[in-house]
C-alpha cells in the first residue's frame, strides 16, 4: 500500500513538473535545462544561508535572457 502511495505522488509531482515548465520549454528549450536545475539548487542554496551561491546560479540561469534584452 505504501508503494502505490508513493508512485501515485511521483506521478502527480510529474505531471505537476511538466504542467508548470511547459510555457518555459516552448519558449526557449536550450535554456530549460538552466531552470530546472539552477531554480531548485538555487532555492535550496538561498534557504540554508548561502546567499552568494545561490546569486551565481540565478545569474547563470538567466544569462543568456538578460543579454537577448539587452541586445533588443
């Protein structure tokens, strides 16, 4: 019973991943791979007290769109 509880809500936080980042994949699928991995280390980084790592990875993973904006 334990298993199917589990599986039900790794199903769910799956769908529940795809739903959320499918507007950031179709906007630019190179840079969906910076935000699924910079935003959660990022969060976790920023939550345990280490603020200047986690300015780092926010500054890598929206490189390369601040520079588009700014060429605009």
């Amino acid at each position: 019973m334990k298993y199917i509880i589990i599986t039900v809500l790794v199903i769910l936080f799956g769908i529940f991943l795809y739903w959320a980042y499918l507007p950031d994949y179709k906007r630019n699928p190179k840079e969906f791979w910076r935000t699924i991995i910079g935003m959660p280390i990022g969060m976790l980084l920023g939550g345990i007290g280490f603020r200047d790592l986690n300015e780092k990875i926010r500054k890598w993973a929206v490189e390369e769109k601040e520079q588009r904006k700014a060429e605009k």
